[in-house]
C-alpha cells in the first residue's frame, strides 16, 4: 500500500492535470487472486487437452468454457483472452487433432 501512495504522491507532484486512479489493497488483492485462479485453469485446460483422450467436440466446448470463464473473472477483456491464451490453445488442437 505503501508503494501505490509513493507512486500517487510522485504523479501528483509532477503533473497536476494527470487524473489518477489508486486502487486499494483489496482490490489488488482480489485482481491477484483472479489472476492466479485464470492461471491455473488454463494449465489444467492445457494438460488435459494435452493428455486425455477427448473428441475434437468436448475438446472445443473446453476451450469455449475457459473463454467464458476468463470473462466472467475479467468482463470486458476477451480481446485480451483472443491474444493472450486463444492462440496457445489453438496450437494444441492443431497438433492433437491435426487440424489445419
């Protein structure tokens, strides 16, 4: 919490004209934690399109599943999901299920 005043108070001294936004400790904390929670779904949507034997089918609605969830910790950024994490999935279904 510390470190969010300094930063604040430098910003504020600066550039007076500069809005800034300081978010509390809880809402760090709770960013950090959905952080976290989307992490690991997606190491264990990784493993598993990786490791079980699935149709290309239940494989896909997995993948749609991880999306929504990614929207539902974080509405508003499923651009973000598109760059970030679509492509890594994408990869593993090509190599799996050989698709083009």
């Amino acid at each position: 919490m510390q470190e969010i005043l300094l930063v604040y108070n430098e910003i504020q001294s600066s550039d007076r004209n500069t809005e800034v936004i300081v978010a509390t400790e809880t809402e760090i904390w709770e960013e950090a934690r959905k952080v976290r929670k989307l992490q690991l779904v997606m190491d264990l949507v990784t493993s598993t399109l990786q490791q079980a034997d699935m149709p290309v089918e239940d494989a896909s609605e997995l993948v749609a599943s991880t999306r929504r969830l990614a929207l539902s910790l974080f509405p508003d950024k499923g651009h973000t999901f598109d760059l970030i994490y679509r492509p890594r999935l994408q990869r593993i279904l090509s190599e799996k299920y050989k698709i083009i």
